[in-house]
C-alpha cells in the first residue's frame, strides 16, 4: 500500500535497472505490489520466433504494444493481427486492448519484444484493435525541449476504464517531460495518477550504449528524490511528486513509454508545472520546432539515408 510519502522515496527503489525486475517469462515485470502502490503495471514479454504464451488479465485491463515484431492474439473469441514494427524508433505501432478477466493467446511467429501496460479496472470494456494509422502524433515543446508523443491509448483518444499510455520519443540532446510536473492530487487541476516510465536508448553508430537521466522530486510534505542515470530498458517509477525533465544525451535519442492510472473515477490526464520552471513554456513561442521531429527512425539513422530501426 502507499504511504503518504509513497512507496519508497530513494533512487535505488524507484529506478529499476534493465534485468533487476525479470521474472518467469516476463523480461521485466511491475505489478502493484512490487511498486508498492495501487493500480498501474507493466510487464515487457520477450518471444522468439514462432513463442506464444498466456495471459491472464484478472483485476487489470491491459494494453499490448509491440516493441519490436509482430504478434497473433486470441481473446473472448476474437483473433488480433499486430504488424507491429521494426523497433520503437520506427513509428507508432498498432496495439490490442484486452478487458479484466479474460484469457488471452499470443503467439509470434516472427518473434519480438511486446509491452503489456496494465491498470486496474473497474469495467468489462470489449477486446479491440487499434490501427497504427489511428495513433494521433503530438509534436510538443520547441527548440531543445521539442518532442514527439505518440497517444495511443489516452484518455479522449482511445476508450478505457482507467489506463493511460503513451509513448514520448526526445531527439538526442533535448529535454522532455519538462517543465517538471505533477498529478498527485485529486482536484480541478490535477488528477491522481501512479506513473511508470520505461526507457529505450538509441545505440551509438557502432553500438555503443547510450544513456540519459530522469529526475523526480516531492514536497516538504510528500518528499521523494531521484536523479537517474537511465539505460536502454531501465524503469523509473513516479508514485508522487515533480518529475522531469528526461534528458537525452547528445547522439542518443530517447524512447519512453509511459503507463498511468489512479484511484479517481475519472480517466484524465490534468497536470500542474513547478511554479519555479513554469515560465519556460512562453520561450516557446519564439523558437522552431526540432526539424527531426516527427522521429520515423532514430536521427542519426535519419541523417544518414538508413532505415535501421
């Protein structure tokens, strides 16, 4: 259960690096009660070619997201195709919603690396599809803070009981999630939501590992403080408090997904920004938009004329 500090409130305990959390079949896995709080999960299953596995929803609704590859689902009788694609720097993806309580057979035949984001629900809402080409694409920010969100499953977009997901995709050497803000409170402004981020990391032009940081802070009432180093398929979770920015080191562009959801019966995203970094916003209005944006492949990719995902 959270408390009213939430769960943990240092680094080691909210910043989960690639491999501490794998569990079964499962390359990395979140549920409530390892993060120590209510309602969001997220478990990353990795299949080889021709895999299949099982997946019981039970309490939570769930959204499947290809990574890398393709996937068949079978679920309440209805059979899902994703094309899914070639990693996540390749564009939006199509995904499959699946409803609490329900039975579900994947199987790929390609192999592939997939997302099942998770929240508690309270309704039995039907399994669907959702194209690719339904994915409304956000450019967001300016100059160094530009970055692309691709809303697959937010609220207003996509019809759930309670998730909320979505992908930020920062060009290297910009910021994201910046101004830092905060949806801890339940109020005209504000709507409480648990956030997990999962970070990818675009490799160096030979391979070389990338990085970047990712900052949260709290309130003399609700402390919290994490400064991050992230690597590719690291975890940070935000339970409460400030976060941002998600900074991404020059050469390496960042991938995060984000999955959310909370208490209030309301399905929202609303936010407030720091008062100390909320000016940020009207600089805005004077600078151009990354031409790299929007971000079908990772820029260096891009600048060289490859397609290499």
């Amino acid at each position: 259960m959270t408390t009213a500090a939430g769960p943990t409130s240092g680094t080691s305990t909210l910043h989960l690096p690639a491999g501490t959390t794998a569990a079964g079949p499962y390359a990395l896995e979140v549920t409530p009660g390892s993060a120590g709080w209510e309602h969001s999960s997220l478990r990353i299953l990795e299949l080889p070619a021709g895999g299949r596995h099982t997946v019981e929803t039970g309490p939570d609704e769930v959204v499947v997201v290809p990574l890398t590859g393709g996937l068949v689902l079978v679920c309440d009788g209805e059979t899902l195709t994703l094309t899914g694609r070639r990693g996540v720097f390749a564009g939006p993806t199509d995904f499959a919603y699946l409803p609490r309580d329900a039975t579900a057979e994947l199987s790929s035949p390609g192999g592939g690396r997939f997302a099942l984001c998770g929240a508690r629900a309270r309704r039995r809402l039907p399994v669907r599809y959702g194209p690719a080409s339904g994915v409304p694409v956000e450019l967001r920010g300016a100059g160094r803070c530009s970055r692309q969100v691709n809303n697959f499953a937010t609220a207003g977009v996509f019809e759930a009981d309670s998730i909320i997901a979505c992908e930020v995709i920062t060009p290297g050497g910009n910021w994201s999630s910046y101004p830092p803000h905060k949806h801890d409170e339940t109020s005209a402004a504000e709507t409480e939501l648990e956030e997990i981020y999962y970070f990818e990391v675009a490799p160096g032009p030979e391979g070389q590992p990338g990085l970047a940081y990712h900052r949260v802070y709290g309130t003399p009432e609700r402390p919290i403080d994490v400064l991050a180093e992230v690597r590719d398929r690291d975890v940070v979770l935000v339970p409460h408090g400030w976060h941002g920015p998600s900074i991404a080191a020059p050469g390496h562009d960042l991938y995060y997904l984000n999955v959310m959801a909370g208490p209030g019966p309301e399905r929202a995203w609303r936010i407030v920004d720091d008062p100390a970094h909320a000016w940020i916003r009207d600089t805005w209005t004077d600078d151009d938009l990354d031409p790299r944006l929007p971000l079908h492949a990772p820029a260096r990719a891009q600048q060289n004329g490859a397609t290499r995902p």
